[in-house]
C-alpha cells in the first residue's frame, strides 16, 4: 500500500474542533501568567559563590594518579599517557 506523506494528518473531525476561536479561548484558560512556585523552595537549590561548604561530603571515590597518567603542564588536567604531545614540556594533545 502506498503512503501519501502530503497528505495532511489530521482529519477533517479534528480540523474541525480546532477552530482559531477555541484555541484562543483554552489559551487563556491554561495560561495564567502565574508561575506556581515557591521562592524559599527554588533559593534552596542555589548554591552562592564562596558559600561554606565545609559540611559537605564527596559523593564519589577520589583516587591518586595512577602510573599510567599524566597532568598536562598547561592546561593542568589528568590526561591518559596516550595524550602525551610533548614528553619533555609534558604537555597533552589537546594544549599543544
């Protein structure tokens, strides 16, 4: 069976039921303008730039370099020895 994607997908039942006037109307029945949530509830979630958060745990395992890793020189982040550029300035692919 062959498909006419032009063809419009709705039929004329629900063209007919969504006429300009009754989406108008749902528009400003759904659409307050008000947003319902509480400030104190949302300000919780934020976490303020110099905040102490010597409370705080770690949710992960931090482990040390392994011997296979190296830090980049400059960009200072923990590469894989495969992303050596540079073995004497220790410097990785991305940097160089």
């Amino acid at each position: 069976m062959a498909t006419d994607y032009d063809a419009p997908r709705k039929t004329e039942e629900d063209q007919s039921e969504e006429s300009i006037e009754e989406l108008k109307a749902r528009r400003h029945d759904k659409n307050s303008g008000k947003v319902d949530e509480d400030e104190a509830e949302a300000a919780e979630s934020f976490e303020l730039p110099g905040a102490d958060l010597s409370h705080e745990e770690l949710a992960i395992e931090v482990k040390p370099k392994q011997e296979d890793e190296f830090t980049c020189m400059s960009c200072f982040l923990l590469h894989h020895r495969s992303q050596l550029a540079d073995a004497k300035k220790m410097i990785c692919f991305d940097c160089s």
